[in-house]
C-alpha cells in the first residue's frame, strides 16, 4: 500500500507512531504538509502538487489535521477522496467532528447520552439562554476549542453570566452546558479503530483542575470500559462518519456521556498507559480498506510524481 499521512509535523509522536507502523507492515509511507499540497480542480478531473511534484497513487490517507486548519486541511482530504484514495475519517466527518454543536445535534439525535446543553447566536437574552439549562454550577465550552482549551467552569448564576456576556462581546461561538459532579474531574477516552474499542484509559484531573485532558496535566491510568461504553463510544463514532476516533465519556449516574467525538486523537498518552499498539491498529485497518486510484490527470503542467 502507498500511504500519504497529513500532518504539519513529522516529528509529533502520533504522526511519527503511524510512519513507523506503516514502515513495519511493509508500505509505503509519506507524510504531506496539508498547507503545502496546492488542488487543481476541474471538469477533466482533480490533481495535486506538493512542493512541485504530482501527488498520485495513494491507496489510503490518514488525516492529522490540526484544529487551526481545519477548513483547508479538509479541502486537501476531500481532493484526495476525489482522486479515489480511501481515507478512515473523511473530509465531512472530521468538519462535523470539530463543530461542537453540530456534533452534539447529531448525537443526540442518535439517542445518544450527553451532559445537557444550551446555545445561542450571540445571546442578547442570558438569563433566557441559562434558563434552559438549569441552576450552575456551569460548563462554557467554546465550540471549536481543542485539548481543554476554551473549556471553563462557573460555581455561580453571576459567573455565569459574567462568561456568556464576555463571550458574546467577543463574538464568540460557545456552548453551555451541565455540570457533571459525580464524574469527579475524571473522563474515560476510548480509542475507536473500525468497530471495536482497541484501547482505553481513565483520565483523572491534576489537583485544583476540572479538566481531564493530558495537556493540562491530568494523568491517564489503562481501563476497561463496560459493555455499554464500548458500545456508545462506537456509536458516537459511527454517527459522525469517523473510522478512528477518540471519544471522551464520562460517568453519570444516569449512564455514560458523551462528552467529545475527537477526529485526530492522540496516540501518545493512551499507547503508553496501555501499552498497546494502537498505530499498527489504525494501519491495518486502513490497508484492509485501501483503494487503487486511477484518477483523472490533468492534462497541463504534469509534475513528477511523490
């Protein structure tokens, strides 16, 4: 299999995991800038160049699009996936993936369990917009933050409000929603590949923290999800499109939540608390899947090929 892997750095751990998993199954393996490939579109077909050479026979792609370039980095994956080549998260599920409440709208739509949540366009109306949601303490979360960032909790009505009216001041997307006290700052993330649940790990937040993620110091411990997480995880997943994911629950009284579908999880922090394979995982599952591509070449300006 030819494997092109998007990502903007060859040296961060996930990317470089998936190059060496790829290598020791026997592929071939590239790792392409998503902001360097340039698309050629037209009626005679779809092409790309990276750095000046023609990006061609791809059987599969992994996209490692990072949050701050997610429109162009899947304008590249869409080209791909109309030059033929197979991709686990297509272009459409990572766009649903990232917008927050798009994705909640469609989990739940799914019947599937989520904290309680509430948005509003720039609300000029707080008290209304609080209101649906219940007494604080409050969850705001900006709806396209990443690794916690964005993330904020309010013990109070007054904060709050404080929060929302900043937010809107700004003219920022953001969504509200419950405070989830008996998960105690810990969230679970399974690693979805295909249809299976290949890895979990429980997430306990650093003293004085509410957030679990790795980035802002919590720890992460191997678990073993009951039936029923494995089975949401690999609901939520499959609702949105995504073939590899990492899907963030936490543990309510009224069952699992959903908390986040993430289209490009980290492979660093859940392969080490496990120490299972996660990489050679993904690999497989994409070389089981891959395609052989004979897209339509243009016919001006052909480039030697990557």
């Amino acid at each position: 299999m030819k494997l092109a892997i998007l990502s903007r750095n060859s040296k961060l751990y996930s990317t470089r995991r998936l190059v060496e998993a790829a290598r020791k199954a026997g592929h071939s393996v590239r790792v392409l800038d998503p902001l360097r490939c340039y698309m050629r579109i037209g009626e005679d077909g779809f092409a790309m160049h990276y750095k000046g050479r023609a990006i061609d026979g791809y059987g599969a792609v992994i996209p490692r699009i990072g949050a701050s370039i997610t429109r162009y980095g899947c304008a590249v994956l869409r080209q791909f996936e109309l030059m033929g080549t197979h991709t686990p998260n297509p272009s459409d599920a990572i766009a649903r993936a990232r917008d927050k409440l798009r994705s909640h709208q469609i989990l739940a739509a799914r019947g599937i369990g989520l904290p309680l949540t509430v948005f509003g366009d720039n609300p000029d109306d707080t008290q209304d917009l609080l209101s649906l949601l219940g007494p604080a303490p409050h969850v705001i979360k900006l709806n396209e933050g990443a690794q916690g960032a964005g993330v904020i909790l309010t013990e109070k009505p007054s904060a709050s409000r404080g929060v929302v009216e900043a937010l809107r001041g700004l003219y920022a997307n953001f969504l509200v929603q419950e405070f989830v006290a008996e998960a105690e700052g810990a969230d679970l993330r399974c690693f979805v590949v295909g249809d299976e649940v290949v890895a979990a790990i429980r997430r306990d937040a650093a003293p004085g923290e509410f957030r679990s993620n790795l980035h802002r110091g919590g720890t992460a411990t191997a678990e073993t999800p009951s039936a029923d997480e494995r089975a949401i995880a690999i609901r939520a997943a499959e609702a949105l499109g995504l073939a590899v994911a990492g899907v963030d629950l936490i543990r309510a009284r009224r069952g699992p939540l959903v908390l986040e579908v993430n289209a490009s999880p980290g492979l660093e922090g859940i392969e080490d608390a496990t120490g299972i394979d996660i990489a050679g995982r993904i690999v497989d599952h994409v070389a089981a899947r891959a395609t052989t591509p004979r897209p339509k070449r243009a016919p001006r300006k052909a480039g030697r090929t990557v």
